[in-house]
C-alpha cells in the first residue's frame, strides 16, 4: 500500500513524487519508457531557480527571441538581465525521475491501464514493461500526471475529454555549422498561416541539435508538410534530420482537477498549458508542486475535499496570465493580418518589457498601472488598424 501513486514521469509527475517522497511519504511513480514529448524544450530563469535545475542540463542559453510576419518581417527582442535555458526532454525528464527516486519515491517501468476499487481500496492496474506482466498497486490517493487527453482524467473527472487541443510536431535535426541565418542563442516565433493557421512554428537552439516544429488545432492541416516548409524557408532543409515526433498539447485548463474521493489531476492531464505562448515545462511543475501539497494536506487530515486546494492554488497564482495569453491569442493568431499586426506590435518597447517580465518572473506588473493602459490603448490600435503595419 502506497500513501501516493502518481501516473506519468513527465516534469509534472516526477516534481509531485520528489515534494512528497520529501515529506517522508511512500510514494509510487508509474511512467512509460522510451517516450520523449515534442517540445521546444524552454525554461525562464524562475523554474531554473524555483525547481533548483543544474546549469549542465541547459544545452543553449538564449539572449534573444525573433518574432516574424507573414511578410518575413522581423523584430528581434533582447532577454535583458538574464536568459532563457533550453533543455533536451529526453535528458531533463530523466534527470528529474532519478531526482524524486533519490528522496525516496519507487519507480515502476509500465503503462497504465485502469483504476479499480475494491474493498475499499484504490487500485492502478498496469502493464509492467520488466517482466510483460500486469501488476496492480494499491493507494490512497492517485496523481494523473498522465499528459494531454490523459486516460486517468477521461476515466475519472467529467468534461475532461471536452480539453480543445493544438497538435504539437517537431523535427530535432543537426544544427547547421557557418550559416548566417542561424544563431544558436537566438530562438525564432514564425507567425505565418501557411506554417501554422492558428498557432506558430519556431525555431529552437538545443545546443549541437535544433528543434524545428509547429502547432495546430485545424483538422486536415499538414503538420509534416509545413515544418518542411518551415525548415526550407530558415535554409536547414540540408541539415540531417535525428528523429520527429508529434503529440497534443491542450489549451484550456479544467475547472475541476479532482473527483473530491481519490484521484488528482495535474500537468497537461489538467490542461495547464498557457495559451498563445504553448508554454508548459514551468506550469507543469507548478501544478505538479501543488498537486504535491493538496495531496499532502488531504492526507493529513483525512478529508478527500481538501484534493481541490491544488486547482484553487493554480487559478489563483497563474489564472490572470492564462485569461490574458488567450485573450490574445485569440485577437492575433486568427488571420495572417493579425499576425502581421502583432509583430508590429512586438516592436515597441513597452511591449517587451512586459512581455518577458512576465515570462521570465511570472510577473504581470500590477505596480505598472500607466505601463498596462499604454499597452492596452497600443493594442487596440493595432487592431482596429489605427496604426500601420509597418509601424516600427
């Protein structure tokens, strides 16, 4: 009997089984081997201080971000003060598992099957990869760390299977030796509806490899197709391509995480993946450390309702960013005009400065009240088309 399993190993899961193996609980972490989530693979300054990540996990540090139009204008945006870390999924998964085994969490190699209860107790039935088996493990309260359209949240919490969803696909390829189009501490946004019709393709420095990839919710649109383009239209068409991997990503948090008995949600089997940006390393360890802590707390005091402290916690902390990323994207990601429109935008001073306070220290800045109204005002002139798009 275990006080806690947690399903998936992910940067959610694996923070939650650390937090509480930490607390002296007994702990059981099921993951599935061999799976690496496509990912541009960034990380602010606030996780790498938060979640105590080790320098030689970053493979690039980026000083840079290049926003570009349809048009193929560009503005490219400095990071001052400091920079964004990009890590290989692969290597900073792992990194974080062997983190929680070592507080004292036991680790399972299988694939998840169902719940099922039984006198009483909570049971998660498995396939265990070692032996081929099915095993069953007995807890008390179950963590669905479990990704996006997990199957712990579509088998436990109503409406979980309504989460709207972009699909995510990425190349990881060699990156190029002496081409000028390329900076390995720069990462490029491409805002352009022939590579993605709501969402945006990217270009990401990992170091000696490159994750070239795109995103989106259409049906039918050719993901394989427009990284192609993608890859041509930033001259690494040559460059030798390592693996390609696709997965869904949502796009809207559930108002409720848990089934108020004994099962949790959090990371994107919560949908806590921030709108616009796609942004999900850092939330996922947020929601996997408050996940950690509403567990903790319901056990404690032997009250199942106290499961839902997790998601209040989230809302609470980060659901103003979350109602402002969508609101924009929702405003600039429809019509290449608009993108076009919204890198315009990305050229003002304010706008950056704010933008990556908010992203690099999760800070909106509410003691910047001037600050907020000139954006606004600058934003529905953009919109409404007051200001030009070639406004620099």
């Amino acid at each position: 009997m275990f006080d806690v399993v947690i399903i998936g190993g992910g940067p959610c899961g694996a923070t939650a089984a650390e937090d509480l193996g930490k607390l002296g609980h007994k702990v059981a972490l099921l993951d599935r081997p061999g799976r690496i989530k496509p990912c541009g693979g960034a990380v602010p300054p606030i996780l790498i201080r938060d979640f105590d990540i080790p320098d030689r996990l970053l493979k690039a540090k980026i000083v840079t971000a290049r926003m570009v139009s349809p048009t193929n204008r560009s503005v490219d945006i400095p990071i001052e003060n400091g920079f964004v870390g990009m890590v290989d999924r692969e290597e900073f998964d792992e990194f974080l598992r062997k983190r929680a085994e070592s507080a004292g969490v036991t680790r399972f190699s299988g694939t998840f099957d169902k719940i099922t209860r039984q006198d009483g107790e909570t049971i998660v039935e498995f396939l265990n990869h070692k032996n081929e088996n099915k095993e069953k493990i007995r807890a008390k309260i179950i963590i669905g760390a479990d990704g996006a359209r997990s199957k712990v949240a579509r088998s436990e919490i109503p409406g979980a299977d309504q989460i709207p969803y972009v699909i995510a696909y990425h190349e990881i390829i060699k990156a190029p030796e002496g081409f000028s189009g390329y900076k390995s501490d720069r990462c490029d946004v491409i805002y352009n509806g022939s590579i993605s019709p709501d969402f945006y393709g990217w270009v990401f420095p990992h170091g000696e490899t490159v994750s070239v990839g795109m995103g989106t919710g259409v049906k039918g649109f050719d993901l394989k197709d427009a990284t192609s383009s993608l890859r041509v239209n930033s001259g690494l068409e040559n460059c030798e391509t390592i693996r390609k991997e696709g997965a869904p990503i949502p796009l809207k948090p559930l108002k409720k995480w848990d089934n108020g008995k004994d099962v949790l949600l959090a990371g994107d089997a919560a949908g806590v993946v921030a709108p616009s940006s796609g942004e999900g390393i850092f939330y996922a360890m947020c929601s996997g450390r408050m996940a950690a802590s509403a567990v903790a707390e319901a056990l404690q005091k032997h009250n199942p309702k106290l499961l839902g402290l997790a998601q209040k916690s989230f809302v609470k902390q980060h659901g103003t960013v979350f109602k402002v990323l969508g609101a924009m994207q929702n405003a600039y990601y429809k019509t290449d005009d608009r993108r076009e429109r919204f890198v315009s935008l990305c050229h003002d001073v304010d706008v950056q400065t704010m933008t990556f306070e908010a992203y690099m220290n999760k800070d909106l800045g509410r003691s910047q009240p001037l600050a907020h109204l000139k954006i606004a005002l600058k934003n529905i002139a953009h919109l409404l088309g007051i200001v030009s798009k070639e406004y620099t």
